[in-house]
C-alpha cells in the first residue's frame, strides 16, 4: 500500500468523491478547511461540503491522487482552473482568468 499525502487547503476533488461528501454532493470542489479528522471543501458557487472519519478521508485523498474531472472529460475546462485563493486568511474566490491575469499584472 502506497503513501498518500494528507488533504490540504487547496486540493482539488474532481467530480461525485466517491461519495465522501453524500449522494447529493457531484461537482468538483476545492479544500477550503482540513482537521484531523475532516475536511471542509467549497464548490465554484461557494457551497461548502464536508466530510469527517478516517475512511471517508482516506477515499478524497485516493479521489484527489486519480480522480477525473467530468468537465474535462467532456471537453471542458474544471469549474475549479479558475477557483483561486486569494485571502492570506485561506479563502478561495472564483476570478475570471482575464481577471486573474490583471491581478498578476498589477
């Protein structure tokens, strides 16, 4: 059995989760907050999911190392290329690249 690295603030899960995060829960999401035994992930309309135990985090991190993303799959870009932190407090924004482009431009 191979190492997994932990969950962390800004990892990417792709898609359902396996369902870690519920049955309803389907879009891709990025980790917005990580505990010892919970992560707390927000989606590109700033819903936030969670998931808590061992198993269920164990099941993210395999999602987040092979997960595919579904929008990719059918030729589009993942909702979460344009999902970026921009709060030193960790908080993730949804920015437009042309957008994100002007920040680094400044």
């Amino acid at each position: 059995m191979s190492q997994r690295k932990p969950l962390s603030k800004g990892d990417v899960i792709h898609g359902f989760g396996a369902g870690a995060f519920g049955r309803d829960h389907w879009g891709c999401v990025r980790i917005s907050e990580t505990g010892a035994d919970w992560v707390r992930a927000t989606d590109e309309d700033g819903r936030i999911s969670s998931a808590e135990g061992v198993r269920s985090l164990m099941i993210l991190m395999r999602e987040r190392d092979e997960g595919k993303c579904p929008s990719r799959q059918e030729g589009d870009e993942c909702p979460m290329d344009s999902f970026v932190q921009l709060t030193d407090s960790g908080q993730f924004v949804m920015v437009d690249k042309d957008e994100l482009w002007g920040l680094k431009n400044l």
